[in-house]
C-alpha cells in the first residue's frame, strides 16, 4: 500500500495552486479551470487558512444567489481544512475522505505542505495496484500451468 507521498511522486504535476482570501471567486474559479483542478488551498501571510472547491461554489454561490464577481473566496472558503500526513497510507486517505465528504487533502511533511491528494489520485493509484496485483497472478497462474 501506498502513501500519499508515493502518490505525489507519481503525479505528473506537483504543484500547489492557491489564492488569497480577499480574490474573487470569479479569479478562483478562473484559476482552477485553466489548471484542470477541482480545488484551491487559499493561502494568507504564508499560512493556510482555508480551501475552496467547486463545491463550495455549488453551495455556497449558485444555490444563495450570489455572483462569483461580487463574492470573495473568504466567503465562501471550507476554513476547517483537514490535513493528511505524508507518510499515511492511502487507505487512511480515502477513509477520511469519506468520513468527511471531501475531495481533497492537503499533505504536510513536519510543518510544511508538500501537495495536495484528490479522490481521483487515489482511485487511479488503486487501480494501478490492482491491475499490478492481476497482471503478477495472472502470471502465476499461466506460470503454473504449463507445468
């Protein structure tokens, strides 16, 4: 079982992506689409002091009736943000996920963030154990059988 360090390193981009609390979710929202990312740490003086996710603007924008322009992240931002160290298994990760319905996590090394985990990460790097488990079974199997 993997990490979530293991699963940063495997990631084709490591960056971090994030936005102050005072931008606009229009910036935000802008930011994450060029990217390809469903989330944002919102960062202030070099401290996290929050995320915000699509769902967020779900929720919290479309469904009160306000417009992304007018509204600040601050607003609108998850600031309980729940963290994942980076040598916890991937299985931990997903278990908080669920327990908290989230999408993503932060992973921090000591004090410092290295990353950031998605749900889709994980589900990718799951399958790909599983597909090796198969494959080296599989293997076995016709191994054994032209004995």
């Amino acid at each position: 079982m993997k990490t979530a360090r293991q699963v940063l390193e495997s990631k084709p981009t490591q960056a971090i992506y994030s936005i102050s609390p005072g931008a606009t979710v229009y910036a935000a929202l802008q930011l994450m689409a060029e990217k390809s990312i469903g989330a944002l740490l919102v960062i202030e003086h070099g401290d996290i002091v929050g995320i915000l996710s699509e769902r967020d603007y779900a929720r919290k924008v479309i469904l009160m009736q306000r417009t992304s322009r007018e509204t600040f992240v601050r607003d609108i931002m998850t600031s309980a943000v729940i963290y994942v160290r980076a040598e916890q298994s991937t299985d931990e990760c997903m278990a908080l996920m669920t327990q908290h319905r989230m999408r993503h996590l932060p992973v921090i090394e000591g004090d410092t963030l290295i990353g950031m985990v998605s749900i889709g990460d994980l589900v990718k790097d799951i399958i790909s154990e599983q597909k090796f488990i198969i494959e080296q079974l599989e293997h076995y199997i016709t191994g054994t059988s032209h004995r």
